[in-house]
C-alpha cells in the first residue's frame, strides 16, 4: 500500500489496514508529515499526534519536485495494490500520480481519494480541515448550551469518520477486485462522512423539515438521556426505553413515576422533562455517582461517570479491553491504542513503531530499484 496522505484521516486509515496485515509505505515529503510538529504533548521529542495514527508504517522521503523522487514515487504507484491519498483534488496530476495515470500503469490499483469537500468544481479548491468542516456541516451549532457560543468536538471527528469510511471504501473496492480483476478509484470527502455521520441531526432537517439546535448535553428525542448530578459530580443515566425507565424508578426508590402519566412513556418523559429531571435530581443527590453508577449498572439501566482521558483508559482495562499494545519490540516499541476491530482467527498485530522521517528511505528504494519482495 502506497500512502501518500499525511495528517490524520488518510494515516488513520491506512494505520487500520496496517495492523490487519498490510504492507504500508508511508511517503512524506522532505519536512515529514505535519502533525510531527504538532506538539505538545510529545514522547522523546516526538508528537504523540503522529505517533497516533503512523504506526506498522515504513518512511521514506521523496520530493516530488525532484524528477528523480516523482520517479520513484511513480514506480511505487505503479506496484502498489492500494494507494490512499488527501492531495487537493487534482493536486498529483503534475507528478503523473493521479488516478488515471497511475491506473494506465496499474489498472488492478484500488486508489483512494480523501478531500474535504470532494473533487467537483465547487468544492475541490476547498482546504479540508476538521474544524472547518465541523463548522460548515453544522455540528458546531449542535454542541454547547443553548444560549452559549458554538462550540468544535474535542477531537477531529470528521477527519476520523472520513478515514473510516475510506477503509470501507478500499476494502470493498478491494473485494470488487478480486472478483473482476478491475481495480477502482474510491472517493472519500470530509464534509460527506459528517453530513452522514451527523445521522439523527440530519435526518431531522431531510426527512422532518426540523432544523436542529444546541441543547447542551440533552437530547432532542430522550429523556433522561444525559448528565445528572449526584452528592460529588455528574452521572450520565441513559434510560432509552420504557422499560429501563421503570428498572430505574425503581433502583431510585421512585416507582412511582413510573406509572405517571406524564411520565409514561418515552414522548412523555421528553415532553415533560423540565417536570421529571428536579424529581430525578432530588434523588440522585442523595449519594455519590460510583454508589449510584453501581446500583443503576447491576438494574440493567446503562449509566456511566463522566472521565478524564487516563480514567476512560483505565475503565476499559477494567473490563477487559487491554485498550494500550506496544508497537514494535524492546526499547523502540511506543505505546498505543489497540486496533478497535477484534477477530476470532486474524488477529492485528503492532510489528512497526511509528517510523522516523525516511527510516526506511534506503531499502524502499532499493526494492524500487530492484524489485523483489515488498520492504
């Protein structure tokens, strides 16, 4: 796999493939990847936003500007099984290294494209940045209080919905190849993995003539179904149907409320929930969230604290997940986030820590050269 793209949503994707078995040559010009200067916070000097997402990789350097380098970077295409990059539309076609030309060469390649906002007239000179994208989608108007100002996801979102949504697109692409022989170009842009991840929201407005609107943390069509405080901080209490309703009441010492009509049933309880929440926060404030989080669990209502970073890492160690795996061995290996994708027989694995710039520069060239088994 040729990886061309840098930042988060191409080397995501191929960072998934990676672990499940593909051969990836991450190609960076002569500064490296972005997010390697996107630091703090670092291990060792280096960015651990590029450690993130860069692992199971090979490096190498190559100016596509140098006759030489595009060379090399054509012959890499032209081997390739898959290449993924987030070029603007349109951008490699000076070096020979857009779709059709590296098709003419290679007509089996699966060759994915990332953009922000897709390659037609109106939307390929567009950059594609998450937070732009989060704020012309619309989320941004979805997330904060209601009578606050808009606020961006704590994480870039929609570059990691595009990079999945990439991976689906290569890996069914992939499978149409296998079938056919013919290999496709997949495209991929930021603004419609959030228009359709935006699931709910957006079907709002298309399918019900509903412009949502922010409302902090409730939501539109639950109720409860968001933070609640206890004696020493907040719960998330989700009761997403009647019933869970009812096993909450009860868990409360509230039973009760289950059988008022104003309460009854999940319209009801969103309708009237300026009347149930003061009823369910009484309640509540009574003992803390882990001795409630406890007792609503064991009731079979889904609840939750809410985490820092290092305590949802230690929650899912807990349950065992054994979310942190080490890519590489011995002093190189980096820690890391699992592969999220679990198999019964095919198991990801963390051969690679994320490489330095043009670690393997010297031996994808010489493969290059001359030929032989992948680096």
């Amino acid at each position: 796999m040729a990886d061309f793209s840098r930042i988060l949503a191409g080397p995501y994707a191929t960072m998934l493939m990676a672990d499940l078995g593909a051969e990836v040559v991450k190609v960076e010009g002569p500064r490296g990847d972005d997010t390697r200067t996107w630091q703090p916070p670092v291990r060792e000097d280096v960015s651990t936003y590029y450690l993130g997402v860069n692992r199971n990789k090979r490096s190498v350097a190559l100016d596509l500007t140098d006759e030489s380098d595009a060379a090399a970077a054509r012959e890499l295409a032209r081997r390739a099984d898959v290449l993924v990059e987030n070029f603007k539309p349109g951008g490699l076609a000076r070096f020979g290294l857009d779709f059709e030309t590296v098709a003419a060469t290679n007509p089996a390649v699966v060759y994915a494209s990332i953009s922000g906002f897709g390659s037609g007239p109106g939307g390929r000179s567009l950059p594609g940045y998450d937070l732009i994208v989060q704020a012309i989608s619309g989320l941004m108007s979805l997330t904060g209080d209601p009578d606050g100002d808009p606020y961006r996801a704590g994480v870039a979102v929609f570059d990691v919905m595009a990079g999945l949504h990439a991976t689906i697109g290569v890996l069914s692409a992939l499978n149409h190849r296998h079938a056919t022989g013919r290999g496709q170009h997949v495209e991929v842009n930021l603004l419609s993995s959030a228009l359709s991840g935006l699931v709910n929201q957006t079907s709002a407005f298309v399918a019900g003539d509903v412009v949502p609107f922010r409302m902090g943390n409730s939501h539109p069509s639950l109720f409860p179904y968001e933070p609640l405080p206890c004696s020493d901080g907040d719960l998330i209490v989700t009761a997403g149907n009647d019933g869970q309703f009812r096993k909450l009441c009860d868990v409360l010492g509230l039973p009760g409320l289950a059988d008022d009509p104003r309460f009854l049933h999940n319209e009801d309880r969103t309708a009237n929930r300026g009347e149930l929440r003061p009823l369910l926060v009484e309640r509540l404030a009574t003992r803390t969230k882990m001795e409630w989080f406890r007792e609503i669990i064991a009731a079979g209502v889904p609840c939750g604290p809410i985490n820092t970073i290092d305590q949802g890492v230690a929650f899912a160690e807990e349950v065992g997940l054994d979310p942190v795996v080490t890519a590489g061995d011995g002093d190189a290996g980096v820690p890391s986030i699992r592969n999220p994708i679990r198999f019964s027989d095919t198991a990801a694995e963390y051969r690679l820590p994320p490489p330095t710039l043009d670690e393997h520069g010297e031996e994808v060239r010489r493969w290059l050269t001359e030929g032989g088994e992948t680096p």
